[in-house]
C-alpha cells in the first residue's frame, strides 16, 4: 500500500468534519465529492434563480422537457 500525503489548512479540516489525522482513500473520496456535489448545487441554485426558473411550477417544468424531448425528435 502506498502513502499519499495530503497539507489542508486548519479551517478545510474543520469544514470538512474531518476527525482523525489518517483517511483511507474513499473517505477522502467522499468528503470531496459531497463538497463538488454542494459547490454544483449551489451554482444550479443561482442560476435557476438568475434565469426565473426556481419560480416555475412542477407542471411547467414538465411542459418544457416534453417541448426539449418533442424538438429533439423532429
């Protein structure tokens, strides 16, 4: 087994809830990912927000990718 040796800063590791000063390679895979995964939410939130469609309905929301699946038949 290998040995990877990683530097954060001391607010990263409180940011993170990392707990112990070793990691095994998927729980370093996890924390990223779940912060990738907020960072994307984050931006899919603002620029719902930026273009009006946080405000759209369920039912238009399933009008328009009907339209989107409709055109890309045709």
């Amino acid at each position: 087994m290998q040995t990877l040796k990683i530097s954060i800063s001391d607010e990263e590791y409180r940011k993170f809830g990392i707990s112990a000063d070793r990691l095994a390679f998927p729980d370093l895979v996890n924390i990223v990912s779940r912060e990738l995964t907020r960072r994307n939410l984050d931006k899919s939130i603002a620029l719902a927000e930026k273009y009006g469609l946080s405000a759209m309905s369920t039912d238009e929301i399933t009008e328009e990718v009907k339209a989107v699946r409709e055109n890309a038949k045709n």
